[in-house]
C-alpha cells in the first residue's frame, strides 16, 4: 500500500512540476491565455498565495505518503480550503478577476474542504481523488489565465 501511495504521490508532484512547467513555457507572445491585469503589489500578493498553496499540496503529499491523512486534512482546510479564504487577505482581488478565475479559485477551495473531509474518513484511495479535484481547479485557472 505504501509503494502505491508513494507512485500517487510522485505522478501528482510530476503533474505540478509538468504545469509549471508548461506555463514557463508559455510566458511569450504565443501566450493565447487571458491576461488578468493587477496593479503590482497585487500582482505580487497573488504569487506569494500560489507559491503557499504549492507549498501546501507538497505538505499535504507527505502526510498522506506518510499514512498522516488527519495531518494532510488540517494543511487542506486551513492552508486551501474555504476556511483559509480570510487567512489569504485576497478577497479584495476577486473584484478584478474575470468570472472564470473567481469560479476556479472557489472550486479549488471548495475542492479542498471536500479533501480534508475524505482525508478525515481514512480511506486513503477515495482522498487521492479528492485531491486531484483541488489541483484540477489549479490546472484549469493557470490554463486559462495569466497575470504577467
């Protein structure tokens, strides 16, 4: 179960790692994603809130290789989830994004929550999915949007 655990956790960190990737990549004039204009400070309050929430998904593929899903469940609400939503001081953003980032950035919090609950159960397989739900969201905000 652990060697299993262990593969998840490495196709997730590779799926991340291939995203990240893939938006480096993309930062030129063929960029056909939105760019979402934010006065600087913004701009950098946002990065600093994704380079937290890649932070915590590692934490949280950690806890859960490590069979810790109460520890992985805690990160998720109070890092990601919607109980983190007063913690990022970002709520002033949301006016400035279009509608398709604000619904992405709900569902990665809601889909965060959803995890810390599956996490809370103990069933570690049943978690994994709910985890891909909150790096989906990621993966379709970054795929549609930029803000540089």
């Amino acid at each position: 179960m652990k060697d299993k655990l262990n593969v998840l956790k490495l196709i997730l960190l590779f799926s991340v790692f291939s995203m990240s990737t893939n938006v480096t990549a993309n930062m030129s004039n063929n960029d056909s994603r939105e760019l979402v204009k934010f006065p600087e400070m913004m701009q950098q309050h946002m990065m600093a809130n994704m380079r937290d929430h890649v932070a915590a998904l590692n934490e949280i593929l950690e806890f859960m290789g490590n069979n810790e899903p109460d520890k992985a469940a805690d990160v998720a609400e109070n890092r990601l989830g919607m109980s983190s939503l007063d913690n990022h001081g970002a709520s002033h953003m949301a006016s400035m994004m279009p509608k398709g980032m604000q619904a992405a950035g709900t569902a990665m919090h809601r889909a965060a929550s959803r995890f810390a609950l599956k996490a809370q159960e103990g069933d570690l397989l049943p978690a994994y999915k709910a985890l891909s739900d909150i790096t989906a969201a990621c993966v379709s905000c970054h795929t549609a949007y930029r803000i540089r």
